[in-house]
C-alpha cells in the first residue's frame, strides 16, 4: 500500500527540552508516613549530583562549560546524547567527581545528560537534566519527536520545537510533509508560536509507518529567520497498549488491544496535590531519576534521588513510577503522592514489582487515561496530550484549520 502524503510539520517532546523529576509518591524516605505504618524509612544516597548547563537552559553556546560532577561520592556513568541518540565522548577525572566531554557540541542541537553517582556506603543517586544549543544568528531549526528509527506507543504525537518564534505559520506547516501507512488523515494543532504538533483524529493503528519529511532549508519563517533544515524521520507504531487509572479505585488497569491484560493497584495524589485527569502519553522513560520538590515550587518538601521505573506524564513533573518507600498497605487503597501516580517496588528497582513490570512493557507514546477523582484536567500543551482537545477545536489551532488525507 502506498503511503498517503500530509502536508503538515511536527515535533516536540517532553517538548524538545525535558524538565525536571518533580514528584513524589507517598511519605517521603526518611519522613513520617502520616499513617503510623512501622516500615523503617530505607537509606538515602549522600551523593549530590550537579549539572551545567542548567536543566531546561535553551540557546546554549557551544563554546560554553558542559560538566557532571558529584559531591560526597564518585561517578559511575555519565551519558550526553543529542535527540538522535548520538552520545558525546567524555572522560570523567582521576578522583572520580568530575565529567567533561572530549569534542564540541553541534549548533541548534537538543541534548540530554543522564548521570548515576555512588556515595561512600555504595547507594546510588540518579540526576537526568536536558537543554538545547544555540543555532547561528538568523536562522531557525525544528528539533522533531519522536526520533527517527523509534518504536511508539498508538498516543504518539509528530511534535516539532522550533528554536524561534515562526511568525509564518503557513510556510512551515507546507515544509513539513507526514506520511503515513495506512493513510489516516492528520491535522495540525499549535501551542505558541515556537510548537507545532500533528495527530490523527483517535489514536494510530498498529503497526503504522510514519515518516516526515522536514524541508525547512532556505523557508522564511518570521521576518530575516530562515530554516535550516533537510532531513527525513521515520518511526512505527507499535502494538495499541492503553491503560485507565482510575482514581477512586487506586488502581489502574492495562489493556492491549482493547483486551485487559493486567490490574494494578496504584496510590496516586493526595487531597492537597490531586493527579491530574484526562488522557496523557508516555513522553520519556528513565531506570531510575531524581525528583526534588524545589522543581515544582514545593520546598524542600522531598528530594528522592533514586526513584525507580520512572514514565513521564506531563512536563509540569508528573511521572508514573516505582515508590519503593511507602508502606505496600497504600497501593490499592490511598491516594497519597504529590501527584504522582506510584506502583509498589523495591529499592534500585525490582524487575518483578508491579512498577517493573509496567515499565518493561511500556513504550513511549503509551496512553495512559485517568479518570475520577476531582483534580484538574491536564492541559493539551503540558506534555503530549493534544488527545485532550475535540477534533474540531485540534483542527481550529492549525494555520489552515483543515485536514490531508
């Protein structure tokens, strides 16, 4: 079957830069539950890991300071990737503390840094932090998720991050072509002037193949910025795995193909930190990461540095991911995170928990829909959940307002 040409641009994940873990299921290691439960609060790593540039920091020179260091412990590994995967050498120093990288960054390039420590008692702390180069003056690049040769989930979204604000809206959704095979026609959405989405009306078929053609090379986009861009992105759909939490219950329930295939008690957030409703996808997955109340303006609240089996919701910090410090009497019974939603698990991680099995079994773009409760519906900008728009008003927000078969 021949694919069906869409004239539409995309891109965006977490949305281009990812922010920072910022919740946490249940009583924070090393505080009191608030339940009287006698589970001993497990060690925490001592390992204080640091970045630069800054979480989320845009328009990075490439001549500027890229570093991984720790305090009180040594580094195990350090991974800096560009959105395509290809990671930049390093070396990390004598005493163990410090990581630079050995070559020089590429201009209007996304990166990520994913760093594990160890203290002097051999416990792990984790820190992921991401942020984007800056392009030559005058020109504008579109960083694209999801990355080409990617297997995803049916809620995936084409996202495109444009370095600067695209005043010509119309000029870049034609620069942009969406192919997919089976055809099924595709709209596209805006959020600002800096992300331009593209979906469907309901979820992807399994099994589709897409690709985007993204021809941006020599396009003026806003008055004196031109594009810079010629490459091609392809990705498959995977296999259609949905599941529905439902908050009233504690429990969320996995369904492949339309078919339930597991149910899992679940503790999502508390009365004063509500999870939010509403249909969200699987934008990143991380082992294990650190969230730290300060991100989201909670204080010093929590700050776990090693949370296990993490799948990002939303880019305001709502995570779905292992909570191996509550007591296992929680899951299935009392919402009780900061918004988070948490399935049992042990310590570094346990293959066999709840958590461990989900997470072995989830791909990016992955839908997860929540439902009851009374927190706030999540906003279609916050992370990849344009699913939570009518087709009409998705259709409304591009700059045509119409569909391609």
């Amino acid at each position: 079957m021949h694919p069906v040409v869409r004239r539409w641009a995309l891109r965006a994940a977490g949305a281009g830069v990812a922010l920072a873990a910022a919740c946490s299921g249940g009583p924070v290691p090393g505080a009191d539950d608030g339940h009287g439960a006698g589970r001993a609060a497990p060690p925490v790593s001592r390992a204080a890991i640091a970045t630069v540039p800054a979480d989320g920091a845009q328009d990075v020179s490439v001549e500027a300071e890229v570093t991984a260091t720790v305090a009180e412990g040594r580094l195990l590994s350090v991974r800096l990737a560009d959105d395509r995967g290809v990671e930049v050498p390093g070396r990390t120093g004598t005493d163990g503390t410090r990581w630079a990288p050995l070559e020089p960054l590429t201009p209007a390039t996304p990166y990520t840094i994913d760093v594990v420590a160890q203290d002097a008692g051999g416990l792990h702390a984790a820190h992921h932090a991401a942020f984007a180069t800056a392009g030559p003056a005058h020109t504008v690049a579109a960083f694209p998720t999801p990355e080409d040769g990617a297997t995803v989930g049916v809620g995936m979204p084409v996202s495109l991050r444009f370095t600067r604000p695209v005043a010509d809206r119309s000029a870049a959704e034609r620069a942009v072509t969406v192919t997919a095979d089976p055809p099924v026609p595709v709209a596209a959405h805006w959020f600002g002037d800096r992300r331009l989405d593209v979906r469907p009306e309901h979820y992807w078929a399994p099994d589709t193949e897409v690709t985007v053609a993204v021809r941006l090379q020599g396009v003026e986009l806003a008055p004196g910025e031109y594009g810079t861009q010629t490459r091609d992105v392809r990705f498959t759909v995977g296999r259609s795995r949905v599941s529905t939490v439902d908050l009233d219950a504690a429990t969320m329930t996995v369904r492949e193909d339309g078919v339930p295939v597991r149910t899992l008690k679940v503790s999502a957030g508390g009365p004063e930190h509500q999870t939010y409703r509403g249909v969200m996808v699987v934008a990143e997955k991380y082992a294990e990461t650190r969230m730290n109340s300060r991100t989201v303006g909670l204080g010093d609240e929590y700050d776990i540095k090693d949370v296990p089996h993490a799948m990002r919701l939303t880019a305001s910090g709502t995570f779905l991911h292992g909570n191996y410090w509550a007591d296992e009497e929680v899951f299935g019974t009392e919402n009780t995170s900061h918004g988070c939603i948490g399935l049992a698990d042990g310590k570094g991680g346990d293959a066999d928990s709840p958590a461990g099995w989900f997470f072995a079994h989830t791909l990016v773009g992955d839908v997860v829909e929540v439902r009851g409760g009374t927190g706030e519906e999540v906003q279609p900008a916050n992370g990849l959940n344009g699913w939570n728009l009518p087709w009409a008003a998705w259709r409304a927000g591009g700059a045509s307002g119409a569909t391609r078969p």
